[in-house]
C-alpha cells in the first residue's frame, strides 16, 4: 500500500508557511537562522503563532531540518 504525499499530512496553514518559505531558504548556501525565517513569514502576513507551531510541526516531520543553527530543506522538497 502506498503511503500519501507528505504534503496531504500538512494542516493547511503549515503547507502555506512551507511554500512562503522555500524560496528564502533556496536562495541561501548554508540555510536560513529560525530568527530570519522568523522575521521574513511575518513580513509575509503569518501570525507569530503560526510561523513557531508551523516550523516545529516542519521539523518535527522531517520537511526541515537544522544544521548549525540554519534551517535547510529536505531533499524531498527542494
């Protein structure tokens, strides 16, 4: 039996807050510091609450993950 795309396991607002966020994280070498992720999905209109429960239902799942302090991407959703 196959398992269903990661992304149907995603509440809605986390997808959103995934999408917003990949491209800031593409656009870097090493990753992005949570603080900047931070900052970057409030200036994009996410409710502060939302951004931290957002990345830690992320990294948690295995979408992100953290390597010196710098939020990277899995493989898998590059």
């Amino acid at each position: 039996m196959e398992n269903p795309p990661p992304s149907q396991s995603l509440p809605a607002y986390t997808e959103e807050v995934l999408e917003a966020l990949k491209p800031e994280i593409e656009s870097t070498a090493n990753g992005l510091p949570r603080d900047q992720a931070e900052t970057y999905l409030d200036s994009a209109g996410f409710e502060p609450a939302t951004v931290d429960t957002a990345l830690d239902h992320l990294l948690n799942n295995g979408y992100i993950y953290i390597v010196n302090d710098q939020i990277r991407l899995t493989e898998s959703n590059l």
